[in-house]
C-alpha cells in the first residue's frame, strides 16, 4: 500500500526532480541547485522540527509521488512559546491528483501537534482542499497591497515579465514617461525622505534587541532567537526570484528605535515587501521610510500583503488594495484565531514559505 511518511534526507534528490516536472514556473535557480536548496529550508534551518516533518506520499514502489513541505516557527502567545507550521508548497504528481492525495497530505499534516497552521502562497486547488479538512481563509492577510510610483515602469516589467529582452529594451521609455507622469499627476511624485526619521541596516542582532518594542502591546509574535535569525538573514540572500533584500531599522531624531522593514528591491520594477513591524502609533512613520527608500534605490513601486495593524496608514497614504485569497489559517484554538483576525498579532509573510522562492 502507499503511504505518508516523513521526508528522509535521501530523498531529497527525488522530491527535487518532482518538484522540477510539477512546478512549471519561472525558476531562476539552475537544477542542479535544487537539492542544495531544500536541503537548506527543510532540513539546516534551525528551528526544524522532527516532530512536524516535511511529509511525501510514497507508493507501493516507493516512489514519491507527492509531497508538502514543512517550515517551523516559533511564536509567542500570550505567556507561552506555540509552535506555527507554516505548510507548502504542496506538489502532487499529475497522476495522483485523482486518488485525493493532496487532501491525505493536508489532513496528516494539520494532525500534527503544532498550534497554528498557515499557508501564504495558495492555489486555488489548495484553498479548496484546505477548507474542506477543517482550514479557512485568514481574510484581513487575503488582501493585497501596493504603492505604485512609476506606473509605466511598474506595468511594463510586470506585462513584459517573460519577455527579458523586451523588458530591458523598454525600460528607458518607461522612465521617461514615468518622469512627465510625476511632474503631472500628484500621486505620483516621488516621496522624499523623512526629515524627522534616519534609517541604519537591521541586523539580526538589532532586530532582536528591539523585538520587545514592536510587540509590546501584542500577544501574538515571533519569538525569534540569534540563530534562527542568522540563519534566516543568510537565507534571504539565496533568494533569486524576488531581488536584493533590503532590511533597515528606523529611529526618529533622538535615536530611538520605531521600528522596521524588510523587501526585496527589483530595480525599475514593483519591489515586494516581506516584512515590517512598528512600535505603536508609529506605523506610518515606518512606511514613509520605507516608500521613500524603495523609490531612492530606484523601484517602481512596492507589493506587500495587508497586516490588520498596516491598513488604516496603508490606505491614507494611497496605497491599492485587491483580493487575492490566498492566505489559509487552521488552529483548533479559537482565541488564537481571534487574535490574528483582531491586530495583535505580528505575522507576516517572514513566518510563512513564500519568501523562500528560489
């Protein structure tokens, strides 16, 4: 018979090639790298757990023929650390999709003794499974968000995205109309820097430091540690997909801390946005730091995912938002649940999978 197992570290090269022949999207990472990576996310992070394995499908032969991957975080609810699994991707074999061995993989995995189950980057496929074993969508993190300040070059990279040559061979016509666009149309100006605040580079140890400011009047958070974030500061370097990760701490004039952002800049195009976190009312301080910086370093724009405690500053500074339905919660604590829907909880896309495309 086949069954659910835990990933092995042999099977690495097998699950590599499956992922390979399944996902046909715009890998930039060269295939003899992809052992290398999941070796990485699955098994050198630090805070991998054995009990909450990355789990495969295998058939009565022993190939595998599906797996979802598991990336463990460490939170912290009220007085406790709880354990957050963040699940995906999921890859299924197109002749195991009708045995329902995607739904056998989700309901294994969210049998598991972690607290909280997440998953950012979902298909629609997934979203269906995921509901029908007891998930649900988390609404308020559904939403996307974006900030565009050069829209010929923003549309232009995003319309020409698998079409490099074209892509390069526009950009200088894209910035020229995006210069006459901004002396015209007043949202599209160029934010400047923030005279009241400065900014200096996060590093793992700053970030830290200063996690008790942040979350201070939160009761869900990370609870991260100095090795969990080097590892996690080195990782964001491998990333290809996204660009050059750009982290930097923000302090007002007297030199105190207000908080901090995390993205990926893209030159010319819409820069994404992993990860940003605020001390109190100063949340809009924060994303002013962060436009003008983007825009300084020369993207087009910005792409994040909405946090409850980022909306209201997101929508007064003309930020555009849209459905996308594809972030998924399951916990069987309704006080957890709660608190991620009700802004006090700090979890972004850094505690789930998606910034680990390759």
């Amino acid at each position: 018979m086949s069954e659910i197992r835990a990933l092995a570290a042999d099977d690495i090269d097998e699950i590599a090639e499956l992922y390979r022949f399944v996902d046909n999207s715009d890998w930039r990472i060269p295939p003899r790298e992809v052992p290398v990576w999941l070796r990485r996310t699955l098994f050198e992070d630090p805070w991998a757990d054995p009990e909450i394995p990355t789990l495969v499908h295998a058939e009565d032969s022993g190939e595998i023929t599906a797996f979802i991957a598991s990336h463990v975080r460490r939170m912290r609810f009220d007085d406790r650390t709880i354990r957050l699994a963040a699940g995906g991707p999921l890859i299924v074999h197109p002749e195991a999709r009708n045995r329902a061995v995607g739904p056998r993989l989700w309901r294994h995995y969210l049998d598991g003794p972690q607290e909280l189950t997440i998953t950012d980057g979902a298909s629609d496929e997934m979203r269906q499974i995921f509901e029908l074993i007891g998930g649900q969508m988390l609404h308020p993190s559904s939403i996307a968000w974006a900030r565009v300040f050069a829209p010929f070059s923003f549309m232009g990279a995003r319309l020409l995205h698998f079409r490099p040559r074209a892509k390069g061979a526009s950009a200088r016509l894209w910035a020229r109309l995006d210069r006459l666009t901004a002396k015209s149309i007043r949202y599209f100006r160029r934010p400047e820097a923030v005279a009241a605040t400065s900014t200096e580079p996060l590093t793992p140890s700053l970030m830290l430091e200063h996690l008790p400011t942040v979350t201070r009047s939160l009761r869900l958070f990370p609870d991260y540690d100095e090795a969990y974030l080097d590892w996690l500061f080195t990782e964001l370097h491998h990333n290809r997909t996204w660009g050059t990760p750009v982290q930097r701490l923000v302090l007002d004039r007297t030199g105190r801390v207000l908080g901090w952002y995390m993205y990926f800049l893209l030159p010319g195009e819409g820069c994404q946005v992993v990860h940003v976190a605020a001390a109190g009312r100063h949340t809009g301080d924060v994303l002013d730091s962060l436009f003008a910086d983007a825009v300084a370093r020369g993207g087009a724009g910005l792409q994040g995912r909405v946090e409850p405690a980022l909306l209201a500053s997101l929508a007064h500074r003309g930020a555009l938002f849209r459905y996308s339905a594809r972030s998924l919660v399951h916990s069987s604590s309704p006080e957890i649940l709660a608190v991620l829907t009700g802004g006090q909880a700090l979890l972004t896309r850094l505690e789930g999978d998606w910034w680990m495309a390759t």
